[in-house]
C-alpha cells in the first residue's frame, strides 16, 4: 500500500551503520532510510545539505516496494530465530501452505481481548484439508529411505497430541494458551516434516565455490562461554549462580552453505576454543586475534526472500523491498563479520551475535544493517546469556553436536 503522504516530497537520510566496527575496512558503507514526512520549510529542501553525521536531501517520489517494507506496521520479517529457520526450509509447496495457514494463528494469538477464534478455525480446518486431501504428494516428496519416519510425524501432525485435530479443539474452547503452546508443538512437527523433504541443498554452487567447505542442511553448534573476570552468569530458575553457560545455535547451509560450511569446519578444527569476546552497540563478537591462517576467505552470502539461491558479494536494497531469507533483524542471529580489505566478502573467523533492538531499528522494525552482512543462523537456547556477556569473557569450548553428516569438505582444499 502506497504512503498517505507519497505524493508530497520527502526526507531520506543515511545514515552511517551500527556495525561499522564488524567492518575492518576503511570503507564505510551508507545505508539510506527514507520517512515521509512533507517539506514545509524551504530552507529544508536544499538537496545535500549536511548535518552532522547524516545527509539530507529532497525527493519527489519513491519505490512501492520499499513503502511495502519501510512504512507497514504490519511487515512480516521472523521476529524469532525459530520462526527464520522455518520458513528457510525448503519444502513440498502444500507443506509451506500449511505452515503459512497455522503461522497466521501467531499473530492471531496476540490480538488483545477478544481473540478471533472463529478465524483461527479457519486456519486450522485450512490446514487439516490440505494435511488429507495431498497427503500422497506431500510424503512421496520425502526419500524412501525416511518416508516410514515422515508418516509417522504426518500421523501425529493431524490426530496426534499437540496436532491440529486437539488444536482445533483447544480453538472451539476458547483457551489461548493451550492454543499457544498446541500450536507451537504443531508448527515444530511441520519443521520435522519439512527437513525430511530437503536432504540437501536446492540449487547447484557456482563452480568457482566448490573448491570451499560447504554445509549442505542444518547443523547445531553448543557453544560453553566463561566469565573472564571471574563474575559468574546469573542462575537458571532455581539454580545456582554459574561460571559457565551454554548458548546453542542452529545454524543454516540451506540459506548460507559457504559460511555456514566454513564456521562449522572451524567449529571441528577447535579455531573458536578459548576465543576471546568483546561487545560494542548491539552486537557480541569473536575477537580477531584468531589465528588467521584458519578459515576461508568466503564471500558475501545472502539469499533474498523469494529467491532460490543466493546472491554472492552482492548486498541486498532494504529499500528497495529486497529482505533476506535468514534476516538480521532478530535477537541472537548470528554472522560473519566483514573481511579485513572488502566488504563483498566475510571474515574467514570472526562471527557475532546481533543483539536487535526494535528502538534502535527503522520503521518496520527493520535494522539499518539488514542486507549487509552473512546471516547463517540463530541463537535458539541461551539466548539470555547474550545479555550478561561482557568484553573479555571466553568461548571456552565450540562442538558441533548435529549435522556434521552434513558438512562437506572438499579434499582439494
């Protein structure tokens, strides 16, 4: 939907991004956010005028599809790391239709007061009719040799406990959090179903990337942080304060099989055990000091949403609608810094967590740095930890602890 205000001129500023620390080049690249907000003063209008640390000029007209993302209240960008990882799978067609068709129930479930329940049913009794009416097509596109797993998870998913027939019921008594926690249970085994119908990756690696290290699914990382000053991490409900703290990660070739493929390599190899952390604005990255010599020098990677593939040492135009699959803007992604001497490629070790903040973000809730960097998973347990870590405090362990059947390394490099 257009802006009310798109035929009146507008202020666009750019500003310098957030994360210009995890970019060790000299070069800093401008990020430009357009607000409609109309000229009243001339004095305002003069194009290129400076003012500190943002430039500010005059346009006439602007792109719908950056109205679309910018301006909407309502942009659907994963809030979750949970939620980014599913919709990145790539799966059966009638599966997906499922799974847009429950997701919808989320932001359902947050409307105040009185609940559309009647819209919920809907949706369920959506997705039970697609569950039926295709269910031969959605198993045959499972491997054989997992198709007696996946119709057991199909099972559970429409009759099973915590499947849309007990959704649908917890729906018609109007019990929200039953609901909530129904659904979410149905929408992890959507996610179970999914993974079996991708066993690898969808589209083919430009040949001159086949030589680097290359994730080809989704691996977990568990990564055991300490305090460096000694300090202990606040305790877990009940607990004891503790020394030592666990962040696992989930981290994804499917979007990102170059980055992801190199940081899981790294994991094995043990180049992150004893690395030091620092935080500087709304990130927690690894220290550079790590041996250099380890890792590849990756080029950039992000996979626009709606595409198939992704785009190499090409960043994405916010404002031009482009987003990208695996989106920077959710607390406790994680990426690839910069590369020390170019912005189209990444740090071949240096990794952070963005620690988003929707205050410190543009309309939409989109972050300035969205598009700029490598996004290859996301923080989906501790992410509280992310908060309490502090400049000095050490990775003292990195492992790999699933999908290591997925990394692939080739023997020439």
């Amino acid at each position: 939907m257009a802006s009310p205000l798109s035929s009146s001129p507008f202020f666009s500023y750019t500003f310098k991004p957030s994360l210009n620390f995890l970019s060790n080049s000299a070069k800093q690249t401008l990020i430009n956010t357009h607000f409609a907000f109309p000229v009243i003063h001339a004095k305002h209008a003069k194009n290129g005028a400076d003012s500190g640390s943002f430039k500010i000029y005059c346009s006439s007209s602007h792109d719908s599809a950056a109205n679309a993302v910018l301006y909407s209240p309502d942009t659907k960008v994963p809030r979750t790391g949970e939620l980014a990882l599913r919709r990145a799978i790539p799966a059966n067609t009638n599966m997906k239709a499922i799974q847009e068709s429950l997701e919808d129930i989320s932001y359902l479930l947050r409307i105040p007061q009185r609940k559309p329940y009647g819209t919920m049913e809907g949706n369920v009794k959506k997705a039970l009719k697609i569950a039926k009416d295709e269910k031969d097509s959605i198993l045959a596109s499972i491997p054989a040799e997992l198709r007696d797993k996946g119709s057991l998870l199909y099972a559970s998913l429409i009759d099973g406990k915590g499947g849309l027939q007990e959704l649908l019921q917890y729906i018609n008594d109007k019990d929200p959090d039953k609901v909530s926690v129904d659904l979410a249970s149905s929408l992890d085994t959507v996610a179970e179903i999914e993974l079996l119908q991708a066993p690898g990756l969808s589209f083919l690696l430009p040949e001159q990337y086949l030589k680097y290290p290359r994730l080809t699914g989704r691996a977990t990382v568990e990564l055991t942080i300490e305090k460096g000053d000694g300090t202990a991490f606040s305790p877990e409900a009940g607990g004891e304060p503790r020394k030592t703290a666990m962040i696992q990660m989930v981290i994804d070739g499917y979007s990102a099989p170059l980055t992801a493929g190199n940081f899981a390599k790294m994991v094995v190899d043990g180049a992150y055990d004893g690395a030091k952390l620092s935080c500087a604005n709304q990130a927690v990255l690894t220290d550079s000091g790590i041996d250099k010599s380890a890792g590849f020098r990756v080029p950039l990677e992000i996979m626009p949403s709606g595409q198939f593939e992704p785009l190499y040492r090409t960043t994405l135009s916010i404002q031009d609608g482009e987003l990208p699959v695996l989106p920077m803007s959710v607390y406790g992604a994680v990426a690839m810094a910069h590369s020390a001497d170019s912005d189209e490629y990444s740090s071949p070790y240096q990794f952070f967590f963005y620690l988003y903040d929707k205050r410190n973000s543009g309309l939409g809730g989109i972050s300035f740095d969205e598009g700029q960097f490598s996004v290859f998973g996301y923080a989906t347990t501790g992410r509280d930890i992310l908060s309490q870590i502090k400049t000095g405090d050490v990775i003292r362990s990195a492992k790999l602890v699933k999908g290591q059947d997925r990394l692939v390394v080739p023997s020439e490099s």
